[in-house]
C-alpha cells in the first residue's frame, strides 16, 4: 500500500537533510576562512562549558534570596540555541514535496493548500540546536494531511445509529461507474451492518449490466440476506421502491441498493439518477470508486456530486494503491467524507476511514 508514495517521501526526508548538511557545512567554510576567529565548538563541548557555569553559579544563586530557578536559566541559556527556519530554506524544500504530491495524484488544489500551510506553519520557526529539519518538515506534514482527511470528519457508524431510532428502513444507494468493486461493495456493507445486529435487504437496481442482478444475487445467497429484483431492462426506480415497501412491512433495518454504473456525462443515465432519489429518497447516496484511479477517481466524485449530489465516498483497491493521492485528496475537493476504505476482496475487507490510520500507512512502513 502507497509503496510508490513512501518512496518519494524518503527520498524528500533525504533531500532535507541534504539541504541542512550543506548549509551546515558552508558555514562552517565561512567560519574557517575568517581570521583570528576561534573555531565552533560542538554541542558537546559547549554542554560541558554549561554545566562548569552551572556550577559556579550554584554558591551565588544559594546566597541570592528570591533566585530560584537561576540554574535551569542559565542552562537554558546556553544550551537551548536556536536557529530559525526562513524563506530561503523553505524555497528549497516545498517545490521538491509539490512534484512529489503531484506525481503521486495529489489534485493540485489539494497540493497547494499542503503547500500553503507548511510554508505558513514553518516560516520563522525557531529551530533548536540539534533538532532536525527533516524531522519537523514531516510531523508538521503529517498535521497538515491530517487536517485535511479530517476537514469532513464523519462518523458513519453514529450517523446510521440515529437514522435507525427514528425512522425505517435506512435507505442506501450506490453510484459511480462500471468496474470499480460497486456491488461487492455493497455487499461488503451488508456484511459489516449484520455483524453490528442490524436487518439488511438488497436491491438489485443495476437492471442494465448483463450479469448485475445474478451478481448481487450470489452475494445476497452467500449472506443470508433477501434480495428485491425485477428482470433486465426494469425501471431501476421501482425495483428500489419494492425493496422500500417490503422492508417497511417486514421491519427491515437498511436498504442497500445497487445501481448501473454510468459516466457523469450520460445525460440519460443521470437523469435516470435522479428519478431514482426522487421515487426512494434515499437517506444516503454513496459514491464509490477505485483508488488506484488517482486524479480520474477525483473529478468523478466531483461530477457525480454536481450533478446528482452525493453524500460520501467509500474508495475500493486501496490495499493495490501505490500512491494514495486519491485517498488525501477526494474528501477535500468534494466536500463529502470518505466513509470506508476497500482492502481486500473478502466481505470482512471493509475499514472504517480513520485519519490516523491512513497517515500511519502514508509514512510508516506498514
């Protein structure tokens, strides 16, 4: 997962301390070539001169009434040199990390907004003798991807648990095109709704695809759940609204429904679309799509928001994703959360989106 993305971020790990090594290294090049000029001392050494201050500083404090903490000053003095982080080093390293985001199928709105926080969160920044830029340019990145899974922070679990108290069925409909995992999905979702307790029925309104309804029909046999079809070619619409009848008569919890899979751009299909949110009045529609798609995934959930509305995304392949720009950038263009994460082909291979998960996945070695 993300191998191509991790990659890239070790080598701008790299990069940095390159860059710091060299300015290092240069100014101790100016340092040699000034005369009678005595050369730096380590941080060693200038850790031992601080303790001798120290303590000659301990017979002085102990007669001066008033002066506690006049040993923990001095060392702060010495010992907590700064430098700061300016404009010329950001320079250096923010457009080496904006074709690394890019490359990766980052939306380019999304690398400006990392762009823009990083160089407003480390401009002037005070860093400390021996602390690493490296390692401050990655944790303060690390907030910032975070802060933008988090823009549209929804809990999907809580959500549904409250539609379920007041009201039945839950009704769920999902969109997108044809081939990226739509109707396992759903039935993946079945599957994650049944362990928590809940009744499920599935509607097989993808009544165009040759091999749609059988499809949604073996998933509903291996689960255990009842399926409402109509023949190929029925209107999508009623067979989502049979599902709806039958699972009010017979207490039903959810309704998940599948549909065709079709591009924003089919004007017919779209309106076909929307006919069905009018007819079901879904409480939920659900975009899915594949996250190896990188920057196609992204306007299609752009699209599909802004022509029929959508009210999150569920990202499938993630597990075969070896950039993640799908992943960091869908919430943020779309303005709708991302609810789970695909990562396998068995019903169980659903995970609940997590900020902190991803970004363990993005960096660590996981």
């Amino acid at each position: 997962m993300f191998k191509f993305l991790k990659e890239k971020l070790k080598s701008f790990r790299r990069k940095v301390e390159e860059i710091e090594e060299k300015e290092i290294e240069e100014k101790e090049v100016k340092e040699e070539v000034k005369p009678k000029v005595k050369p730096e001392k380590t941080e060693a050494e200038e850790a031992v001169e601080a303790e001798k201050v120290v303590e000659k500083t301990k017979s002085i404090s102990a007669k001066i009434k008033g002066k506690i903490g006049f040993k923990e000053k001095v060392s702060t003095l010495i010992l907590k040199r700064e430098v700061i982080i300016d404009e010329k080093k950001l320079d250096d390293i923010i457009p080496e990390l904006e074709v690394i985001l890019l490359e990766s199928d980052v939306a380019f709105e999304v690398v400006e907004e990392i762009s823009s926080a990083l160089k407003e969160r480390l401009l002037g920044r005070r860093k400390k003798i021996g602390e690493k830029l490296a390692d401050i340019v990655v944790n303060e990145l690390k907030i910032i991807i975070k802060n933008i899974l988090d823009k549209n922070k929804f809990d999907f679990d809580e959500y549904i648990e409250k539609l379920v108290d007041t009201r039945s069925p839950v009704t769920l409909i999902f969109v997108g095109i044809n081939g990226t995992g739509k109707t396992t999905t759903i039935a993946k979702l079945a599957k994650r709704l049944m362990d928590k307790g809940y009744s499920v029925v599935l509607a097989a309104g993808d009544t165009f695809r040759a091999g749609a309804i059988e499809q949604l029909e073996e998933h509903a046999k291996r689960l255990g759940v009842k399926i409402i079809k109509h023949k190929a070619g029925a209107d999508p619409a009623a067979v989502i609204y049979d599902a709806v009848v039958h699972a009010e008569s017979k207490g039903v919890d959810f309704v998940l429904a599948d549909t065709a899979g079709r591009m924003h751009t089919k004007k017919n299909l779209i309106d076909q679309l929307e006919k069905i949110k009018r007819v079901t009045e879904p409480d939920m529609t659900i975009f899915v799509d594949e996250s190896i798609a990188g920057n196609d995934a992204v306007e299609r959930a752009r699209m599909f928001n802004e022509s029929v509305g959508i009210d999150g995304t569920i990202l499938t392949k993630l597990d075969a994703d070896p950039k993640g720009g799908t992943a960091i950038s869908i919430s943020y263009v779309t303005g709708k959360p991302i609810l789970f994460f695909g990562v396998g082909q068995g019903y169980d291979d659903l995970v609940k989106f997590n900020s902190e998960w991803l970004i363990d996945r993005i960096f660590g070695e996981s």
